[in-house]
C-alpha cells in the first residue's frame, strides 16, 4: 500500500537573530557641537527613533556607542576611551563588551543615531539580508550617488568582530573602510529619504518638515 506522498514544507523561514550598535557619540561641529541624537522629530529623539527601529526587528543586544544620552532606555551603554574617537573606536568599543553579546546574534546592525527614517532603514537591510548569498559578510544602503553609507548596513557578527580585532589604537580615529574594506559588503541603493541623516540645522528643519513638525526657532 502506497502512503500519501509527502508535502513539501510551508512553514517560512526562520528570520536571522539580530544584535545592534548605535553610534551616538560624535561631536556634531556643524551644530554647535549639540547633542544630535537627542534632537527631536516627530515627537521622539533621534536615539529613541534608532533604539525603537532595531528593538522592532528583534535586536538583542543594542549597544549605544556614547556616554549616557537617556538613561530611559533599555539599551546598553558603552564610551570609548579617550571620547571622540569616531565610529570604528565606537564600534571596536561595544563588540569589547563581550558579556552583551553572549549568546551572540548572527547579525549585527551598525547605525549613525542621526537617521529620521530609520525605521524604514532597518526594514529594508532586514529584508535585504534574506536575500543575500551565504559567501556575504553584509548589507549597507547606498545613496542616491550609489556611495555605500555604511552606518546604515547590517553585518555577520564574527565577520564584524574579527574585522574589528585587526583594527590598530582600538580603531581609534579610523576610517570606517579601514574597518570594512576585508568584508563582501552588498551595498543596495534605496531612496534618498532612507540614507537622508541630520548634519546640518538646515537637514533637521527639513526633517522636521517632513515629519509634519512646527518649524524650529532660528538656533
């Protein structure tokens, strides 16, 4: 007797375990050295914008790279020693923290704390990831140029980790290349509104516009 034949699997894919890094600690000089992450759009901080985006992907840990911004949130906290020594110091910093990541998620976002649409940065790598031959190390978005922006991509947390441990001084004043240049990197070109961050008063005016905020008093 013949048995029914055997279906083939509907249940869908298990999606990656995620841990993230947020890059919040620079000195903002085209604003006045202010606190830009804290800066507000759309009724929320720009960190909390970032922690809420990679907190609804699943993230675990989330690594903030600067000293304490806002003690309510349930993030990690992690300075490099001295302050102000760029992202890769930021980064090279929070994957030293070894106690956070155990166990450690296979990916790993790696975001500037200065992106209004975050949120939709996140869901895009998050999707893109999914589609990426197994040989990558990871995804950023590209810009309307088609320049990778790196602080805006997701990365194989041992690809990032061993990359991070070949950086010399602690990664202290690096250039983010000098970090990334070993790994195959998928960059995606996405709309300008996703890679868009805040560097300038006139970029935060504008992001406030399109959050449908109040015009800022002049700074």
């Amino acid at each position: 007797m013949t048995g029914e034949p055997t279906r083939p699997s509907t249940a869908p894919a298990s999606r990656p375990q995620f841990g993230a890094i947020l890059l919040a600690g620079g000195r903002a000089s085209r604003v006045g050295g202010a606190e830009k992450p804290l800066f507000d759009v759309g009724g929320q901080t720009l960190l909390a914008r970032a922690v809420a985006a990679v907190a609804h992907a699943g993230a675990r840990p989330i690594v903030v790279a600067s000293p304490i911004l806002d003690p309510s949130l349930d993030v990690a906290w992690v300075a490099e020693d001295p302050p102000f020594g760029g992202p890769v110091a930021g980064i090279v910093a929070a994957l030293s923290r070894t106690e956070l990541w155990a166990p450690e998620p296979e990916w790993t976002f790696v975001l500037a704390c200065d992106l209004p649409r975050v949120d939709a940065a996140v869901e895009r790598l998050r999707n893109d990831i999914l589609l990426l031959p197994s040989d990558t190390d990871g995804v950023c978005l590209a810009d309307a140029s088609s320049r990778p922006q790196w602080l805006t991509g997701a990365y194989r947390t041992s690809a990032l980790r061993t990359a991070a441990r070949a950086v010399p001084d602690a990664g202290r004043n690096a250039p983010v290349r000098v970090l990334l240049d070993d790994l195959a990197i998928a960059a995606i070109a996405a709309p300008d509104d996703l890679t868009a961050d805040v560097d300038t008063w006139e970029d935060l005016d504008r992001a406030r516009a399109a959050a449908g905020d109040a015009p800022l008093e002049d700074s």
